[in-house]
C-alpha cells in the first residue's frame, strides 16, 4: 500500500523559484542552517517540507536537495541528547 502526501502549492511560480536560487546560493553548513532559521520561524511549513516537494517534481536536482536534507538532518542529530 502506498500513501502519498498531497501538500498542494505552497508558492506562486515566481516565490518558487526565488525559493530555489536561494537553496542554490549558499554552499557552507552554516549558510544553510542559518537560512533554515530564518525560513522556519516566517513560514507555516519548515524548509524541508518544500525541499521534498521541489525534489518530487524535478524543480530542483537530487544533488541539491540531498546536500540540504542531509545537513538539515545532521543538524538535528547532533541536537538529540540521550539521557
């Protein structure tokens, strides 16, 4: 049985688009944490919801969504203590 999760558009063409020239713009672990920051605490959805939609539909290359997701998730390990 497969599910999938329907998020529906969450931008306009030309907002999805700025979108992607910034994951494409920064480079370093920090830029892209400190662009994670930003973008969560101003929008409803977190930054790695529109990567995986933006992967799904080709908008962006796996090479580029990986590097993000993966430093994304990193980020977030490296947070978890276990007590």
């Amino acid at each position: 049985m497969t599910i999938s999760l329907n998020i529906g558009n969450f931008f306009n063409d030309s907002s999805s688009h700025a979108l992607v020239d910034e994951l494409r713009k920064r480079t370093s672990e920090e830029e892209i944490l400190e662009f994670e920051e930003k973008f969560n605490s101003k929008n409803e959805k977190n930054l790695h919801i529109y990567i995986c939609r933006f992967l799904k539909n080709r908008a962006i290359s796996r090479a580029l969504a990986s590097r993000w997701l993966i430093t994304l998730i990193n980020n977030k390990e490296s947070k978890i203590t276990i007590t």
